[in-house]
C-alpha cells in the first residue's frame, strides 16, 4: 500500500469531541495516564476497546479470535474494553484527552480523523512499510494528514439493497434498478401487502446511522456536500436526492417514528420489504434465530440509483499515550497478518477488511447474499466531507437537520440547503 497526501481541514481547530481539547495541558502537567501498566516493550496486559465485544453474535466470535493473542514472545494478555456504542465516542474522546484510554483501539472514520488531529493517536507508517502490498486499498482510510495512523477493522458496506426474495417472488416483482422503479416497488409491496415496502433512519437522533444512509441518496444521485475545497451543499443532484427521499416518505411506504432496530427487526421477520442496509446487519438478520429471513431468503442488489452509496468505516488504531506501544504495535501486525485476518474474518461476515481474505467456502454457500457487499465495498465512499474531514459531524447535522425539518413541516428543498450551507460557512469560515 503506498502512503500518500491526504487533504484534511484546517477551518474548525478547535475539536468538538468531548475532553480532546484538554490533552496538551494534561501532558505538560505530567498528568498522562494509560491502561496499559507496565514498561515498553516489556509484555503485561494489553488493553483493546471495541464496541462490537457487547454485540449479540459477533462480540463472542470477534472476543474469541483475537483473545488469544499473546505477542511475539509470548509475554502478552490481551484484556477486553466493553463501552456500548452509544456512547463510545464520547468515553474515547474524554479517556484519550486526558492522556489516558486503551492502548488499541477500534474507531469509526469520523472520530479517527479528530483524534489524529489531537495527536493522540500514533503514526503507524512504519507497519504500513513493512506489510505494502499485501494491504488493500481500504487502508488509505487509515491515512490522514500525509500519515498512517490506522488500518481498516472493517468497513461495513452501505451501498447495497436489501430485499425479501419470497416477498418478492409472491408478487411477481423484479429488482428495482431506478429510483422510480424502486418507489413503484414499495407502493406494490404496501398496497398489495399491507406492510411497509421499503425503511430508513429519518431523525435526527440516530444522527451517525442517519448520516451513513443519507449518503446512499446524496451520492446515489450524483452528489456530494463539497468539491473538495468548497462546500456545495445546495447543489442540485443533492436537492434532487433529497427530494426522492421526502417523496419516499411522503408516498406512505415508510414507517415514521420506526428507530433503526426496529424496522430492522419488522424486516427479518417479513413486514418491511426492503432496505438500504449495511453488510453487518444483514449477516445479523440472517443469523438471528427465528427470523423469517435467512441466508437463502436474503435478496442483496445495487442500490436503485444512477451511482454508488456509502460505507461505514471502522479503523484500528494505538494510543499515542500508551504505556506500551511496541506491544500495541505487534498486536496490530497480527491483525493484519494472516492468521489475524482470517481469525476475525468470521465474526465480520460479509465486510471488507484490511486484505483480501474472503469468508469462508461454507458462510458463502449459506449466505450468497455476501458477494454483492464484497462487490459494492469496491465503489463505496466515506461519509467525512472532502476537505473538512474533522468538520464531517457537524455538516452532517446541519443537513440532516435541514432534511428533518423539510419532512416534519415541508418546504422548498433547495431553499432549505442554501440555508444550511450559509450558516455553515459563517460557522466554519
């Protein structure tokens, strides 16, 4: 993998991530803290922090791959970090401000490029040297300001549909390819059924899930929130992405109010027909037991739209502060390495992941549904705002909560988004 330039922001220095702001003076003071214990290099406990470890099914399986991890001389305990996603970030954010928190660690893309930016992560150039080419090019997620300071734990796919293939083949449908097609669909799917033909996040208080399916429609339709140096939030493909998504709901199709778990959990038991979904949560619909959706059931195509959705991208990182660095190193390299790959490759199901290691022959053949996520994490982009990457967060919520205005009270689409994009700029400078 070659290491290039990346371009980040220099507009918002001050970070909004909770206890970052406080680090440099912490440091100064001789306040620095780790989890860790212990001299460098010289083995002890290893600590490693992922929201994942309390999901159902996969926490096990991902716990139970690496936790027998014990370095290269075998002087190493790896001990678990359990903090629930909902306030995960805000619990790194505070612990790694404070020269404290795990010695590795499991971020999503928008926090990594904050905490990069903090300087508490630390570079990993030199692993990224040493393994080249048998790392893909989901890495370069891990790159941020000319450096590497992560490598892909896994990027989970949005940019797919899902659908009910006995649902579907009840009603005679084929798979939608045009938004058109696709809102014909639903409306056949409720009218015909009495159920909800197709769901999605719509409030602002699912935010960070909101932001990953709402990119589906501004980059399926051709857009995007800036060019790079600029931000073009009221372009037209963005006003016309979220005029489909308002009529989507407006049409009826839709549930309002359902939270993501729920019409998730209506879905694997029969009673949404489609989704705009991830490649984790259809490996869990697929495996949870008693749905009426399994890895046979399980319809995944293109999403409906002229062009390519979004990912979700999780990155495996060390603490800059860690008492233990060349320990976290290692166990980094063998996350990376073989062995790692394919041991956590089982609780991943369908994600892309730092190499090419595919699932195995026997979840394939169970879930055939898994190539086209393999398939669309190809084409898939980021959610962060090219050239305001460390002010991704907060652009998001000034547009989706333009777009949540827009359906709760209506109004004109493109007057809204020039709206939001003024007072971005005045925000951001």
């Amino acid at each position: 993998m070659k290491l290039t330039m990346s371009t980040y922001s220099t507009r918002g220095r001050v970070l909004r991530a909770t206890g970052i702001a406080v680090a440099a003076g912490l440091l100064l003071t001789g306040c620095a803290t780790s989890g860790s214990g212990g001299a460098e290099g010289a083995g002890g406990e290893l600590t490693f922090s992922n929201w994942q470890f309390l999901e159902d099914g996969k926490g096990p399986i991902l716990w139970d791959a690496v936790k027998e991890y014990t370095g290269p001389d075998g002087d190493i305990s790896l001990a678990k970090v359990e903090i629930p996603f909902a306030n995960y970030a805000d619990k790194l954010s505070t612990e790694l401000g404070a020269a404290g928190g795990p010695d590795v660690m499991v971020l999503q893309d928008s926090q990594f490029v904050e905490l990069v930016d903090a300087g508490v992560l630390e570079p990993l150039d030199d692993i990224a040297n040493e393994l080249g080419d048998s790392l893909n090019s989901t890495n370069d997620a891990g790159e941020f300001g000319g450096g590497q300071y992560g490598f892909n734990w896994e990027r989970p796919t949005y940019n797919t549909m899902i659908y009910n293939k006995d649902l579907f083949d009840e009603l005679g449908l084929e798979v939608p390819t045009t938004f058109d097609e696709f809102l014909d669909t639903a409306k056949t799917i409720t009218e015909k059924k009495g159920i909800s033909g197709w769901a999605g996040r719509h409030q602002t208080a699912e935010l960070d899930g909101w932001t990953l399916e709402m990119a589906n429609w501004i980059y399926g339709f051709g857009g995007a929130l800036s060019d790079g140096k600029s931000l073009t939030i009221d372009a037209p493909e963005n006003v016309e992405a979220v005029e489909a998504f308002l009529e989507t709901f407006e049409s009826g199709v839709a549930p309002i109010g359902d939270d993501a778990s729920t019409f998730r959990a209506k879905f694997g038991q029969g009673n949404v027909g489609m989704l705009f979904e991830n490649s984790g949560v259809a490996t869990t619909i697929t495996s949870t037991e008693g749905n009426a959706i399994d890895g046979q059931n399980l319809g995944a195509a293109p999403l409906p739209m002229e062009f390519a959705g979004s990912n979700s991208q999780l990155i495996l990182a060390v603490n800059a502060n860690s008492d233990n660095k060349e320990a976290a190193k290692d166990f980094v390299r063998w996350v990376l390495g073989d062995e790692g790959q394919v041991a956590i490759r089982a609780g991943l199901g369908a994600s892309a992941m730092a190499t090419d290691v595919e699932p195995d022959a026997a979840f394939q053949e169970a879930n055939p549904w898994a190539a086209q996520f393999l398939e669309a994490a190809k084409t898939s982009s980021s959610t962060l705002v090219e050239g305001f990457e460390t002010d991704s967060k907060v652009i998001w919520r000034e547009v989706l909560t333009a777009v949540e205005g827009l359906r709760i009270n209506g109004g004109d689409v493109a007057t809204k988004l020039a709206e939001a994009q003024a007072a971005l700029e005045k925000e951001l400078g």
